[in-house]
C-alpha cells in the first residue's frame, strides 16, 4: 500500500482489503479447477515435484483465504510471494509460458500494495528473466523455452517488462488518483461535516442565547411584577435621591394607611431628623441602613414599617441611585407584645398561685374561728366583732381570688355552658349594677357551647361592663353593646391570633361602649395587672388582667381595639365544643334545712382549720372523722369503711390529695370527694373524678352545701 500521502482514507482501504478477499477466493477456486488437472497430468508424466508445488500453493492459498486473524499486508505479501515464486518456478521448469505469473506479480503489487511496491516487483521480474537469460546462455540445462539465442532472450525479456510495467504503472497511478480522489472527497466531506457542526454549533449557541435572554426579559417581567404587586412598600431614587419609581404598595401602606403624601424625595419619608441624617450619612459611605420608621395614621394609631436602604452600584463602582424597602410589622409587633404579655401573665400567676394557696389556708383558720366564736358567744359585741372578722376574710378572699385568676387553673368546675343563655343571665344581674345612664344593646343571634366555669364569664362581662360604665361616666347617651357571631376555622389565622388553635371554630363575643376610648399609648398594657388609669379609689387595675387570664384559661384570646373619643371595643374569641349538657338548674341542690345524715372524713394538715371544721361540722348533725395527712386518713378509713363523703385538701405533706383519692378509689369507686384547698393542682385530676371544688377560705354553710351535693353524686362510667 503507497503511503507516499500519509495513510490511505478508510474508503481505500476497506475497498483494498474486500478486493484482497474477493480475489483470493476466485483465485483459490480457479487454482483449484486448474491446479487438480496439472496435478495429474504430473503424475502422469512422471514430474512429481510439479505435483507438490501445485498442492503447496493451493493449500497456502486456502491458509491465508480463510485463516481469520491474518492483517490484510500479511494476506497481500504472501499471495505476492506465492504468485513470484510460482513464476519462477514455472519459467525454470515449464518454459515462457511462466511470464503469466510474473506478470500478474507487479500488476497485484501495484492493485494491492501501491506503486512503489510495483516497482520492486517489476525490478525484481526484470531481475530474474535477466538470470535466466544469462543462465541459459552459458549452455546450463536451463529450459527457457526453446529460445536459444540471447538476443532473441532480450527482446522477449524487453517486450514483457514495457508490457509488466505499462500493466502496473497504469494499475498503480489509477489507484494513486483513486486513493487522491477518495481522500479529497473525504477532506471535502470532513470539511463539510465541521461545517455543519460548526453551524449546528452557532445556531446552538444563537438559540441558546435568544432562549436566555428570552428567560432573562421574562425573568425581568415576572421580578417587575412581583415588585409591583409586593405586599412591602419598594421605593427607588436616583443618585440625587428624587424618587423614580414606587409599586402599589406606597400607595396603600404609605399614602393612604399613614396619610403620609407623596414626596420628591426618598429621606423625606422619615419624619426623624435624626434619622434623615443617619440615613444620608449611611448612603454616602455606599452601605445598607436598616431601621425601624415609627408613623402615626390619621386616626391616631401608631404604625411601624421595618425599613432598609442600599445604595445601587454599577459595575464601574458608581452609584446609580437608593432602594429603600419597607415593611409594615406593625401586626408582628402586636403580636409580640401580646404573646409577651401572655408570659409575664404567667409567670405572675406561678407567683400568685404559691402566694394564695398559704395565704388562703390561713385565711381558712381565720374565718372557721370567727364563725365557730359568733356560734358560741351569745355576746352580741363578741358576735357583731366575729361578724367584722369574716366580713374582713371574705374580702381578703376576693381579693385572693383575684390573684389567682393568673395561676394555673383546673378544669374542676368547667362545664359545657351556651354563651348566650349564660350572656342573658348574666346581663339580667349586670343591668341593676350599671348607672341608670347607660343603656345596653344587644345582638345574640349566634350561639355556640363552650367548656367554661359559669362564674368565669359572669366575672368577664362584670369586669368588662364596669371598665366601660367608667369610660362612659354621666354620657346621656352612653351605650354599651353585647354580640356575638361563630367563627370558622378557615377565618383564623394563626399570625393573628398566635394563642389559638385556629383548627377549631370559635365564637366571638364582642363588647363595645361609646366612652372616650383608650389612648394609643395605653392599649398594650391595658391587660398588664395593677395597671389603671383611675383614682387608687376607684379601681386595683385587675379587672382587665383578670379579663385577659380567664379568656386565656378557657384557650381564648381578647383583643382591643379603639379610637380616642370614640369609644372602645373589646373582642373575645372561644372555643366551641360539642353540646354535652348545661348549668344543672338552680334548686336541685338539698337544702341546708334538712338534717345531716352523712358521715365525714376531713383531712387536711391545718390544725387549727381541722379542728374548728370538725366541731362545726359535728354540730351540725354530722359524723365527722380527721386527719392531718393521706397516711392518717388511710388508717380511719381501713377502720371506719362507712365513710359518706371525703373532704380533703390537695397539698399537704408526704401523701398528696390526689395521691389519696386514687388510693381511696381502688377501695371504693364510688365514694364522693370534696376538694377542698386554697389552689388546685390539676394534675390527675378531673370533673368526672371529684364531686366538686371548695376553694379556702370558705364558710360553714359553703362546706355543708358541697358535701350535701357530694352524697347523691355517682361516678362517671368509663366509656
């Protein structure tokens, strides 16, 4: 093969190789049809090493046309080899009739392998004639064909090599201009197909870069949009800081909310001179100012916008103009300060819980004394000072229990109640305690079951209606409304009423007078306790805060709203819960009259209130067992199992009250308890497991009414 050019197209080559393959077949199967005969006839004529020759070249021919494996130069020299050889041989020993061979020796050179080795193949031809030319001339046994003078040799030998090198010139110089031929087209294809790759390449890159920017305008139209419909206020200046541009939100939040007008420029947004120079200074150094922009609206409300302002650099390090973006949090903070305020509730109550419980005990003492002294003395001085006492206790109980409305509250006593039949009883008491000024409107139209202590929202609307009565003073006209309206879940939300479990449907009662209102100062710390605005004589400041932790306690929220000299409006929302029944109906309970048939067990560590109760409790017909503590109470029972009723507080050492309720129930499931302490620890225990709840200090009659309801009380039955 000439690789004069460098290495043949793969077109050439394969066409080479399928041409070497095609002719060793036809070869072989001419040499077969040619080669059985010489065979013969050699045997015949007695010339057995033509015989092996012939076999030898068939069966070599055979070997490099079907061997697999064999490189296409090693199947080419060897036919080559083969084809010389067999010339020679014949020339040797058949005669002139041998130059076939040798002809077809430079034309396959030049077919398979190229010019040059054509070349070889002819010199090496030219070579051999020559020899056996000159062989024959020096009288050698030689058989050359007859042909006896050299002369006559020569002009055969020149005759066949003009004829061997036209053949294998041709051969070679049309395969030379094949072989340019195929590798031009092929550059020319090559060329091409880099063309259209490069092309296809372009056009890649061309839509690729249509399609981004195609994204990147579609990218700046959805940011323009969003800019635009952003719920924050985005305002953009120029480098002098001329306003430029504005999204909808200025108008709403700015211009109309806060009434603030339009401006030319950007720090004319902030009414603070301090702040214009804050933000001027900060901008010049090229950083972000961030800050809170406090703005009153017109009615009066103050709002707060979280701001921030950068400068826009370009590339080439210039400013090219301010984005000043401003959110409104004035809600957040709301919220921030309600959920604070529902912490410090909290904490106060943990202080007032463990303050009342001690005080109440001995609170309890005193008052059991004073009723047992004013039973005893027949002194109408000693009877009307006892009368003093408890007067003086059930005052400092009330303030006591004002106290603990922050404390961790039990469910002991809540009670499924309707809102509204609980809002018109409590309205019907509440209208000879305001000032005959004030007229009440209502709208009760909506009703809803909640899960709360009657007493609880007797003392919400009472606290409530007196905070209003005093806002309204002698106003002819002043007015003081009551409605309510259910709630779905899916109009709550959780940003709004973070205290909520906004899953649920609630009722909303809504309280609102035409008083002067609360001034914007005052309206996040109007649920603080002690906090009032009147004359230390006309109120402690708890009426709002107990408001706040009973509506807390009941899984609520209050909230307030009001405008100076309009008049305030309070909105309390609660949980609805499924109808289970009402407040049992006034005048089921046993009277006091009747005679005491019950026998008692009183437990409870204060001597003194031990003491006294049990006297009481015994003249008044009962049969009455104490103890200091749970241990003690577990060794009367074990003795005196026909115990009715059983009085015990909660906290007391070693044994808890709930501790020895549990273990007096597995002895008797359905005996009746009466709990009775200065706070409630509700863990373990529930309505449907304690007859009721006696919270110290109490009185005589208040003890006898709880166990008489305690005796016909029967256990919940486990469903």
């Amino acid at each position: 093969m000439d690789d004069r050019d460098g290495p043949a197209p793969e077109g050439l080559d394969a066409w080479r190789e399928q041409l070497l393959a095609t002719t060793l077949r036809i070869v072989l199967v001419l040499g077969v049809l040619v080669g059985v005969p010489s065979v013969v006839f050699a045997v015949v004529v007695d010339e057995p090493l033509i015989a092996i020759v012939d076999i030898a070249a068939l069966a070599l021919l055979a070997f490099i046309t079907f061997r697999s494996g064999l490189r296409y130069r090693t199947r080419a020299v060897t036919l080559l080899a083969m084809t010389y050889l067999l010339g020679v041989f014949l020339l040797l020993s058949v005669g002139v009739v041998a130059q076939l061979y040798l002809l077809a020796f430079p034309v396959f050179a030049a077919v398979l392998l190229g010019l040059r080795p054509a070349l070889v193949a002819l010199v090496l031809n030219a070579a051999t004639l020559i020899t056996a030319g000159m062989v024959d001339a020096f009288d050698t046994e030689v058989y050359v064909g007859g042909i006896s003078e050299p002369l006559e040799w020569g002009l055969v030998v020149l005759n066949f090599l003009f004829v061997n090198t036209v053949m294998a010139v041709f051969c070679a110089v049309l395969l030379e201009r094949l072989h340019r031929s195929l590798r031009d087209e092929h550059a020319i294809t090559a060329s091409i197909e880099r063309q259209r790759a490069d092309l296809a390449a372009t056009n890649r890159d061309l839509e690729r870069e249509v399609d981004e920017r195609a994204r990147a305008e579609m990218a700046v139209q959805r940011l323009a949009i969003a800019v635009a419909q952003a719920r924050d206020v985005i305002v953009i200046g120029d480098e002098e800081g001329a306003i430029v541009y504005t999204n909808e939100a200025y108008e709403r939040l700015v211009s109309q909310a806060t009434g603030v007008s339009r401006v030319d420029k950007l720090v004319e947004l902030w009414p603070d001179l301090q702040q214009r120079d804050e933000i001027v200074s900060a901008l010049r150094e090229t950083e972000t100012w961030a800050g809170t922009l406090p703005v009153q609206a017109p009615d009066g409300t103050e709002l707060e916008f979280d701001a921030q302002l950068a400068s826009v650099i370009t590339p080439d390090d210039e400013v090219a103009g301010t984005v000043a973006v401003l959110r409104d949090v004035t809600n957040e903070r709301r919220m921030e300060a309600r959920l604070r305020r529902s912490e410090k509730l909290e904490a106060l109550g943990t202080l007032a819980s463990g303050t009342a419980h001690d005080f109440n005990n001995v609170l309890a003492s005193i008052l059991a004394v004073a009723e047992m002294t004013e039973a005893r003395s027949d002194d109408k001085q000693v009877q009307h000072g006892m009368e003093l006492i408890v007067s003086a206790c059930e005052r400092a109980r009330d303030v006591v229990r004002q106290m603990m409305v922050f404390g961790r509250r039990s469910d002991l006593g809540a009670q499924p109640v309707s809102l509204t039949e609980l809002l018109e009883r409590s309205l019907l008491l509440l209208r000879a305690a305001l000032p005959a000024n004030v007229r009440i409107e209502t709208d009760l139209e909506a009703d809803a079951t909640i899960l709360a202590r009657p007493a609880d929202l007797d003392q919400v609307v009472t606290n409530l209606a007196a905070n209003a009565a005093h806002a309204m003073g002698n106003d002819p006209a002043a007015t003081l409304s009551f409605a309510t309206r259910v709630v779905p879940s899916d109009q709550l939300s959780r940003g709004e009423h973070p205290l909520l479990d906004t899953e649920r449907d609630h009722i909303e009662l809504v309280v609102a007078d035409t008083g002067h209102g609360i001034p914007a100062v005052h309206l996040d710390a109007i649920f603080d306790p002690y906090f009032t605005t009147k004359d230390h004589r006309e109120g402690n400041g708890l009426g709002l805060a107990s408001v706040h932790a009973i509506v807390a306690s009941l899984d609520g929220d209050v909230h307030v709203t009001s405008t100076s000299g309009q008049g305030a409006t309070f909105r309390i929302l609660l949980p609805i819960v499924a109808a289970e029944g009402g407040p049992e109906p006034p005048g089921l309970h046993p009277g006091l009259d009747e005679p005491a048939t019950s026998t008692v067990l009183f437990v409870d560590d204060e001597e003194v209130l031990r003491t006294v109760t049990t006297e009481a409790l015994s003249r008044r017909g009962y049969v009455v067992h104490s103890a200091k503590d749970g241990a003690e109470a577990l060794e009367l029972f074990q003795e005196v199992p026909s115990i009715d009723v059983l009085v015990t507080d909660m906290s007391m050492p070693g044994m808890s009250g709930a501790e020895l309720i549990a273990r007096l129930r597995e002895r008797r499931p359905d005996l009746p308890v009466v709990v009775c302490s200065g706070y409630v620890e509700a863990a373990g225990l529930s309505a449907a497991e304690v007859s009721s709840y006696l919270a110290k200090p109490f009185t005589f009659d208040e003890l006898e009414t709880q166990i008489r309801e305690a005796a016909e009380w029967a256990p919940a039955t486990p469903s």
